[in-house]
C-alpha cells in the first residue's frame, strides 16, 4: 500500500470556508424584481 497525500498542497486552518459563486448564474435584482412582477396572481406568489 503506498501512502498518499490527501491534498496536493496544504491548506490553511481558518474559522472560515470559501464558497466559490458563479456569478454568470446569480440573477441581478433588477431580474428578480421583473420576476416577481410578472408572477403575481400565479399559483407561485399564492404560497407567498
């Protein structure tokens, strides 16, 4: 059996995680405001 390292370099010890967003995915609030214009009186703005 031969031993490997579980991560090719060290990482740092830190209270914190990183997240990686892509941000070509995340809608804009302008986008989002539209959204929700368009939906009300739909079934989806009813649970709202």
């Amino acid at each position: 059996m031969i031993g490997l390292p579980k991560a090719e370099r060290p990482q740092q010890k830190s209270g914190f995680r990183i997240r990686n967003i892509n941000t070509q995915k995340i809608l804009t609030m302008e986008q989002i405001q539209i959204l929700l214009e368009k939906s009300k009186d739909t079934p989806i703005t009813e649970v709202l």
